[in-house]
C-alpha cells in the first residue's frame, strides 16, 4: 500500500479581483509532498494568477496560504523562496546576455544577483561561496545533459532550452516545492518528453510541485491529483481519469 501522503501546501479560499472582474473567486485545495499536483482549467480559468498568488507575485485580496505549516499569506517572493517554494520564470532580457553557468550562479541563493548589477559583480569578483555554487550549477548542468551549453548566451538556447533553463535556476535555491506554469510552452516534443521525464524523476526524489499545463495528455502522464479551476473557483479535484469524466469539468471546457 502506497504511503498516505502528506499535505504541504493549502490554499483557502484564495480571492483576487482586478476592478469588477473576478480573477480567483474563492479557490481552495491542497497539494501533497512529493507529487505533482495539475492545474488545469480553460483560458482565463485564474490559474495564473492562482500560481502567482502562491509564489507571492500577486497579492489575494482574501484567502490564505500555508505551506509547510507556515502561513506564508502576502510574503514577498524571495521570503517564500526562502522557505522552500520557487515559481519558474521565463528568463528576462538582461539574463539571456549571460551564460547558463553565469545564470545559475546568479540564481543561487548566496549570490546578491536579483539584479543586473548583482550579476556583473559576482562576474567580477568570485565570492567565498562561489567555489560551491559552481559545484551545484556543474551538478545541475549535468543533471539535465546541458553541459556542453554551459558557456553559451541564454538567448541563443532553443526554446525549450530556456525553459529548462528557467527549471534549472529554480533548482539552485534547492526548493522543496516547485511552481510550474506551463513548462512545455514553446518547447519541441522530444526535449518536453525528456523534461517530463526530468520532472517525474525530481517527484520521486521527493520534490513537491504545481503544474499548469494545458495539454491533459502530458497531465495525466504526470499529475496526480488534478485540480480543475473555471472562472476564478475550484470546481474539481481527483485523478485526471476521475475530474475528466465528470459534467461540471467537460461543461467548463465547453463553454471555455
Ligand atoms: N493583471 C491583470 N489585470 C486585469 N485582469 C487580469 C490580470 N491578470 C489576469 N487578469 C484576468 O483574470 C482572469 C484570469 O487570468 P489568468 O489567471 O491569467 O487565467 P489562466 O492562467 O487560467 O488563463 C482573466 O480574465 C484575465 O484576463
Ligand atoms: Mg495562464
């Protein structure tokens, strides 16, 4: 019999409005340690704005958010990142003009590279932590079969690159929980079948994460339990054999 598994993430009742409209409209649901919980839900369902609630990007107008029984409610990102939770991003303009060893160095959490100026200094002056920062970064580099690309440009990656890219900077801070918000945009799928089979193996090492995704082939190859969202609410939770066959959820991907 498998484990029961623990709760490590709990979102209650979560609201944003943007003027009358109603972004999150009182979502709640958990996510368990060491799965990777989906996100699904038709264009404009709130699931973005969802995960930058979470990570702390987006403040909720009500609703509160324990993760690893703290409530972490309207903490600023860096102090979410700090107890654990990491959102990935797509790489800015300034990071694409570094390398990739260069941009996980500055995603590492010694590094003062939040900024540009961060990053051109830690270039300039190698750190008392650096030596170990690029021992994580080599690790890192090799863990997803990208050390030949290790001096290359970030903008010159392909665009499935980045994206593993902007997964790999978000494992240099070490996370215990991962926020992915549709990690295989934009990627071809021989590299989005390998990156999912990167994400399958980070799950079973026990790292706990969050995934919008919009093609439900690759969520139920990868997410257990789904949590369907429609216009701002939850209106489903369970395997996504189970959320797929009920009325409510083919209703909310009719209507759209
Ligand atoms: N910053 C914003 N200002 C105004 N409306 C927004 C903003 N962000 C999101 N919305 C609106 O909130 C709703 C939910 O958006 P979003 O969370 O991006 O949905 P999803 O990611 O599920 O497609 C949409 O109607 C969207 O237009
Ligand atoms: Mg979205």
């Amino acid at each position: 019999m498998e484990a029961q598994p623990k709760p490590i993430l709990a979102v209650s009742d979560v609201r944003r409005d943007y003027g009358g409209l109603k972004a999150v409209d009182g979502a709640s649901f958990s996510a368990m340690q060491g799965r990777i919980t989906g996100l699904i839900g038709p264009n404009g369902a709130g699931k973005s704005t969802l995960i930058g609630i979470i990570g702390g990007q987006i403040k909720p107008n009500a609703g509160s958010i324990t993760f690893d029984g703290r409530d972490i409610t309207g903490l600023a990102p860096h102090k979410i990142a700090g107890r654990g939770m990491v959102r990935t991003f797509q790489l800015s303009a300034e990071f694409t003009k570094l390398t990739v060893l260069e941009n996980l160095l500055v995603a590492a959490p010694d590094q003062k590279g939040e900024s540009l100026l961060g990053a051109e200094l830690s270039r300039l002056y190698w750190g008392r932590n650096e030596a170990a920062n690029v021992d994580a970064a080599r690790d890192v580099l090799d863990r997803f079969e990208m050390t030949p690309k290790e001096d290359e440009l970030a903008g010159n990656l392909s665009g499935g690159q980045k994206r593993l890219l902007e997964i790999m900077r978000a494992l240099m801070t070490k996370p215990t929980m991962l926020l992915l918000d549709e990690p295989f945009a934009g990627v071809n799928p021989t590299l989005a079948r390998q990156i999912e089979q990167y994400l399958l193996d980070l799950r079973d090492e026990g790292l706990s994460m969050i995934m919008v995704e919009h093609e439900l082939a690759v969520v139920e190859r990868l997410c257990e339990p789904v949590v369907v969202m429609a216009q701002g609410k939850v209106i489903s939770e369970g395997s996504m054999r189970d959320v797929s066959a009920r009325k409510e959820v083919l209703d909310a991907y009719l209507v759209g």
